[in-house]
C-alpha cells in the first residue's frame, strides 16, 4: 500500500517534474536531450544481460571510474545518469566502451520500462541513490542489488529516520551495501538493514588517483590560486578575495572553475559590473594573466590545475545547501586546499583532514581571504599540510579492491 502510494505521489508530481526539468533546459539544452529515457524509452538500445550502473551526477561518474572499469573487464555495463553534466562526462571518460542513457523517473511503469528494454543482471547504485521504484522493481525480478561506496550524511539520515517505516523495507532490498565508515554502517542499521548486508570498506574517493604521476614531476606555479566547482553564491564571495589577493600581491594570478560550465558567462557578467577584470577559456591556457580572475568553461581539467596550483579553495563549500565536493585530488595532486564550513557529503574525510592537520577549514566565508593568504605566504606550513594529506591518502587506499571483490561474487 505504501509503495502504491509512494509512485501515486510521483505520478501526481510529474507535471511539475516535468516543467522543472524545462525550466534546468534554459540554462543546459542538455536536458532535453533523450527525453524520453526519462520515461524508460530507449529505442533501439538493447544491451542485454548488462550491469545496470547507476551514478547520479558528474561527481560520481568521476568517482565510479575506477571501479566501472574493472566490472568492464569481464561485463557489458549499462551507466544511467540524472543530469547532463554526468552524461557528458561518462561520455568523454568511457566513449563507446559502455552504453550512457539518462535513468528513468523513479515511477513503477517507466522503471520496468528499462529493466524489460535491457533486461539487467545486477543493479550497482553509487554512493547515496535511493530510489524505492528502481530497488523495488530490480527486487521483484530477483536482481542482486548493490550500494556501492554507500554513504548517509548526518541530515539525510536525520530526514529518512521519519521515514523509516516506509524505508526499511526498502533498505533491506539491496543485497549488499558497501558503507564508507562506521558511521555510515551504524546510520544505514538504525534505519533497519540488517548487519549483515552491510560491509565496512573505506572510500573509493582515496583511490581514485591511485595512478597518479610521481609527485616529482609536479610543478608547482607558487604564482596561481584557484577556486573549483563553485556555486551560485560563493563566487562573489571568492573573487572579491581574489581580488584583494591580487592588490596585495601584484604576481598573483587566479583561476575560476564553476561547478556548472553553462554559468560561465552569467559569472562573468557579474563580475565585470563589480568592476574585477576576467576572461572566460575552455582550455588550460599555456599562462595566465596578472590582474584578472580566468573562469575555465568546461570540466575534466581538475587534475591539471591542481598539479599546477600550489591553493586551491573547493566549492560548494560555503553555502549549507551543497555540501562541498571532493577535496582528495587537490590533495593527490600536493595542492593545499581551504573548505568552507559545509561539507556534509564528505563528513568522515573531512574529519580525517583535520585531525591530520591536512588542510584549512573555515568556519565563515569572512576568515577566506586570512586563511588564503596564510597559504600564499607561508611555505613551511602549506607544505606540511600538504605532506599530511599525502600520508592520509596513502594510509586509506585499497577500497576499490575490497569493493570490487565483493561485487563480482554477484556478477
């Protein structure tokens, strides 16, 4: 009865789901692009006896990588997504090894639409996607269900408590759920999954730049700070620190990475009516220019600049309703980095960077420009933050191992 009332809700709601996504389309054409995927159509797609591989957004289809690379090895891999920015970049990662569609709306009907155009063996949820239809009908058919690299922030956990009566049974539809931390595990058992579909195995977050090139041949540019996957919101906030930097320090040169590429050129009106001089690329240039903030149009060019740059400030960091994004590779990379106070989404590694002393956490966006310039300025202490977050990597590598071994006894 609850599950009928759940997709009645959905099927109430779709109009506004609908508009909703129409309204994102004027900023990103990208979301009508394969409309009707997201009512489980899919054409002439047919990938059966795939692994259906779920990750939501551009941050875990760049978390995922690792991992779906080692299910391709030995299977055919069906990755879905929700927004444009995770289409685009499963593209660019994966090309024409695996198929990329955009997942269907969470009702019953568009759903099974998919499972019977693909007909899965397994379904592989990343990270914090619960979606009861997709649990449910994957269920019903006897797919194994997994959450991998599965995590439950203090608030989401706070929110699905109320909804625990419905949600439990849910919950324990998944086969298997590959917590983070202990946190995670205790949070995913107070809301009623059984202990023993709970594994405890680190983040695949630390292993992502398990490749990464040797730390000798990183160059740093001492001149160059950057702020990265920033928001509506913050970016005044930073630039007008940048700008200041760059009065006081007339070398500096700063770098703008919007989390959505679509805002580049919003942004950069915006700042030209403050008067702070900027040009927007979609490329590293080769230099950059003193005096003017440079706003980088695209993604993936995260790992260059972070070798390049000796501070960085990660976004969506500052305002309470993003939750922050991944700090680890400006940590790979020997880039000290500064976090605003709201990085809920990464509450256990956040805790480990400052127990280790491995980076600057703000508590109010009026402590950034002090806390970037104790970075620019003083060598000694940038460089044993950046020397403790090497050593934390390291110490808590060897999740992508655990998971996958656990994953392909189901495969």
């Amino acid at each position: 009865m609850i599950f009928f009332l759940y997709n009645l809700i959905i099927l109430i709601l779709l109009p506004l789901i609908f508009v909703r996504l129409l309204l994102r389309s004027l900023k990103d054409a990208d979301y009508r692009k394969n409309l009707m995927h997201r009512f489980g159509v899919y054409g002439s797609l047919n990938n059966k006896n795939s692994v259906w591989f779920h990750a939501v957004s551009l941050g875990e289809v760049i978390s995922s990588e690792n991992l779906i690379n080692k299910i391709l090895d030995k299977n055919k891999v069906i990755l879905s997504v929700s927004t444009p920015t995770g289409f685009r970049q499963a593209k660019k990662i994966f090309k024409n090894r695996l198929e990329v569609v955009f997942a269907p709306w969470d009702f019953y009907f568009f759903v099974n639409n998919f499972i019977r155009n693909f007909k899965p063996k397994a379904l592989i949820i990343f990270e914090t996607e619960i979606w009861p239809s997709m649990i449910k009908n994957s269920s019903a058919i006897g797919l194994p269900i997994i959450l991998a690299n599965a995590r439950l922030s203090k608030d989401s956990n706070d929110k699905y408590f109320q909804m625990k009566f419905f949600l439990k049974n849910v919950l324990n539809k998944f086969t298997l759920i590959l917590a983070q931390s202990k946190n995670h595990v205790d949070r995913f058992h107070k809301l009623g999954v059984n202990l023993d579909k709970i594994k405890e195995v680190g983040s695949l977050k630390f292993d992502k730049n398990e490749n990464k090139q040797n730390f000798e041949l990183i160059h740093k540019d001492k001149s160059l700070i950057i702020a990265t996957s920033t928001h509506e919101g913050e970016e005044e906030i930073v630039c007008k620190v940048f700008s200041r930097l760059m009065e006081k320090k007339a070398s500096l040169r700063s770098v703008l990475i919007p989390r959505h590429p679509e805002r580049s050129e919003s942004l950069s009106k915006m700042l030209t009516k403050k008067g702070i001089k900027n040009i927007i690329v979609d490329r590293v240039p080769e230099t950059f220019k003193n005096g003017e903030i440079t706003i980088i149009k695209g993604i993936g060019f995260l790992n260059n600049l972070y070798s390049m740059a000796n501070v960085a400030f990660i976004g969506g960091s500052l305002l309470k309703e993003y939750g922050g994004h991944n700090m680890i590779e400006a940590s790979a990379n020997k880039c000290s980095f500064i976090v605003g106070p709201y990085m809920k989404n990464f509450e256990d590694i956040m805790e480990q960077y400052i127990n280790h002393k491995a980076c600057i956490q703000i508590k109010h966006a009026s402590e950034l420009y002090d806390a970037l310039y104790k970075l620019i300025s003083d060598d000694d202490f940038r460089e044993n933050m950046v020397d403790n977050g090497i050593k934390l990597i390291e110490n808590n590598k060897g999740s992508l191992e655990k998971q996958y071994n656990y994953i392909k006894t189901y495969l």
